[in-house]
C-alpha cells in the first residue's frame, strides 16, 4: 500500500510505502482524511472493517473515490452528513473516529455495531477528555457523543491495554 499526498496541482508532495494491512489501512485512510490536498492510496486491504473505516469518513463528510485499485481521499472540513456516525464492527475505527469526531462542524454520537457497547474504553475517553474533547458515554463505550471542540492538547495517560 502506498499513500501518496497531492496538492491541488497534481505535484506530489509525499510518498509513503507501507505493507498492506487492515490496520495500516485505517491508518492511512484517517490520516489521509486530514492531509492538505488530495491522497491517493494505492493498494488498500478491501476488508470488511476497511469498508467500515470508509463509511464513517463518508459519514463525516469525507469525500472519498474509488479509481481502480485506488482510492483517492480528499481533505475537506468534517461536515457531518447526519447526527450517527457508524463504524459498523470496525474497533479501530472506533478508537480514531471517537477523537477525530471533535473536528467535526457539529455534534456527533459515534455508534457501531449491537456488541460494541461491551467495547469498554473508558480509559481512552477520559484521556480524549483530558486532551480537551467534549464528549460523554453513559457506559464508557458506544454510543459516544462528541461535541465539535478543537482538542487543546497536553498529557493524557493511558492505560496500554489495547494496541491501538
């Protein structure tokens, strides 16, 4: 998989070459969606959980194109398409999306699939409230409503209990 970073011109501007995975790949999908320019990735895993990733960007706002084997993403504030954003049963895409829904132009309640309320991540949202976001979960897992506030940054701890 290749992620390539593209202002308007055309002219490349970076290149990075990473193995293909599922992880990498969400990855590189929000980091895409928040890079200058237009991204083109080259080489994505098509892996349920990817398609999930996909839609919950879409579902921000994130214009996202298939062109081949590619899928070219396009930076652009997050305009929320409706009040839910679902991330299906992709788990990376929920601990990402929970911090990237901050930027977001309006609330938005992070949902996924029947057995995530059972994802406990509390630790994590607490950290992303250290850091400045403003949400809430009743449960300390999905559904999770997120507040459009810019993150004002600092320490936050964490337990390691996750890879992601």
């Amino acid at each position: 998989m290749r992620l390539l970073v593209k202002r308007s011109s055309d002219q490349v501007k970076g290149q990075i070459a990473v193995p293909t995975s599922k992880y990498h790949a969400h990855r590189a999908l929000m980091l895409a969606s928040l890079a200058p320019g237009t991204s083109r990735i080259v080489g994505l895993s098509n892996a349920q959980h990817i398609r999930h990733t996909i839609t919950a960007l879409r579902g921000l706002g994130t214009r996202i194109e298939v062109d081949g084997d590619d899928f070219l993403v396009h930076v652009g504030p997050y305009r929320p398409l409706r009040s839910q954003v679902s991330v299906g049963g992709a788990g990376t895409a929920l601990y990402f999306l929970t911090g990237l829904a901050s930027l977001a132009s309006a609330p938005v309640t992070v949902v996924g699939q029947k057995s995530f309320p059972r994802r406990l991540i509390g630790p994590q949202l607490q950290a992303l409230s250290d850091l400045g976001i403003d949400l809430d979960s009743p449960t300390d897992g999905p559904p999770i409503s997120v507040r459009p506030r810019r993150p004002k940054g600092g320490h936050a701890r964490i337990e390691g209990i996750l890879s992601q």
